[in-house]
C-alpha cells in the first residue's frame, strides 16, 4: 500500500503539476478555469430551479475572481515594462504599434480591475456609481487590449504567411546548405504561424466577456462560461509547455 502511494504521491504529472502550479500564471490561469466552470455551472443550475446550489457555485465564482485580482495586483507595471520594451525594439511599424496598444490597455485594465478589488474588499468605500464607472473603464480597456491583439495576430499572421511564401518559392536554390538553412525557415515560420492562430482562438473567444460586460453583445453566462475555461485550460497548456515542456 505504501509503494501505491508514494507512486501516486511522486508521479512525474504530480511533479509536474506542482511545478505549473508554483507560477503565479499557473495558478492564476488553474483559477481561472474553475472560476468560469463555476459560472457555466450556476448557469446550469439556475435554469434548472436549483437556487441553492447554483448559489453555491456563485460564491466559488466570486470568490475566486477576487483571488485572481488580488494575485495580479503588481501585473501592471510588467504590462508598463513591456510597452517600453516594444517601443525601444524595431519592429514592424504596425505590429509595433499594436503591441504598445495593447500592453497599455492591458496596464489600464489592470490599474482599475485593482480599484475593483480595492472596492469590493471595502479598502475604498466607493459610491455605486463611481464604482460602476470604475469597473466600466476597467472592461473598455480589457476589451481595448483583446482587439489590439487579435489586430497584431492578423497583421503578423499575414507577414508570415508572405515570408512562408517567398521561401517556398524559391525552387531555384541548389546549394544544400542554402536549402538546409531554408528548410529551418521554414520551421521557425510554421512555429511561428502556429502560436499566432493559438493566440487567436483564445482572443475570439475571450473578446466576448468584456463586450457582455459593457452591454455590447448579451450572451449568457453558460455561454461565456464555456469560453472563458476552454481560453483558460488552453493557456494553461501554453504555460505548461513552457514550465515543464512539450512531450
């Protein structure tokens, strides 16, 4: 009995998951999936008459929306630093452009979702109003932020697939080392296109929270639910990668 579970206990998943689960992303986007499961869920249950239990499911929801606000209290300034970086960075001027949008909106929408925080703990005391502006500039520039990136993906997507094409097209070459070399191209762009249409799937469907926060669209909780924990476990697997590698 004692092998089984130091098996189980010492299992490289286990050992792995820990590893995830020490970065403040791991945790954050773990949270983050639950959060959104709970807010599928309750959605479920509402409409099936069980108030208590989707009451239950809420407070899950709630509370750790305000764990994972908490956990980015410092985040803004690595947005700030990042902006700076890419304004220092050559770049394509209008992926460059992009990335400073988006890495300015993303510290706006950070800033106030402290605010938030702030508020809903009672460190501020915030009238109604003032706190229903705050959380309305808080989601404009969440949803500032997911638009420049779903525009950066677009325009880097159709640099790499023009860069993807001039190489592949270059049928003339002969020298093996030339073509060795335009192979690896080759790999580095694939690679490339792929994370970009990865980051694009969880940008179509994260868009759609902060538009249902500000009253732009009205889909249900179940629905954005679903969104938000299937962007979630995917970043997770981005930050797993990352963390413990791709087998």
């Amino acid at each position: 009995m004692a092998t089984v579970a130091s098996q189980l206990v010492f299992h490289p998943v286990v050992s792995q998951s820990l590893k995830v689960g020490a970065t403040n992303l791991g945790r954050d986007k773990l949270y983050r999936a639950i959060q959104y499961f709970a807010r599928f869920f309750a959605w479920v249950l509402l409409n099936r008459g069980y108030k208590i239990q989707a009451a239950r499911w809420n407070a899950l929801k709630g509370h750790l929306a305000l764990a994972r606000k908490v956990m980015r209290l410092g985040k803004p300034m690595e947005h700030l630093q990042a902006a700076l970086l890419a304004y220092q960075t050559s770049s394509v001027a209008g992926e460059q452009i992009t990335t400073i949008g988006r890495q300015l909106a993303y510290f706006g929408y950070l800033t106030y979702d402290a605010i938030v925080w702030a508020n809903a703990t009672k460190f501020f005391n915030l009238t109604p109003s003032t706190a229903e502006k705050v959380s309305r500039i808080s989601n404009r520039f969440w949803l500032s932020g997911i638009l420049l990136s779903i525009t950066h993906g677009l325009l880097k997507a159709g640099r790499l697939a023009n860069e993807a094409k001039l190489l592949q097209g270059s049928q003339s070459w002969t020298d093996k080392g030339v073509i060795v070399d335009r192979e690896a191209k080759l790999l580095s762009l694939d690679s490339q296109r792929a994370a970009v249409r990865y980051q694009f799937v969880i940008d179509i469907l994260d868009v759609w929270i902060p538009a249902t926060n500000l009253g732009l669209v009205n889909l249900n909780d179940g629905v954005l639910g679903i969104f938000g924990l299937v962007t979630s476990l995917m970043a997770l697997r981005q930050q797993w990668i990352a963390v413990v590698g791709k087998k």
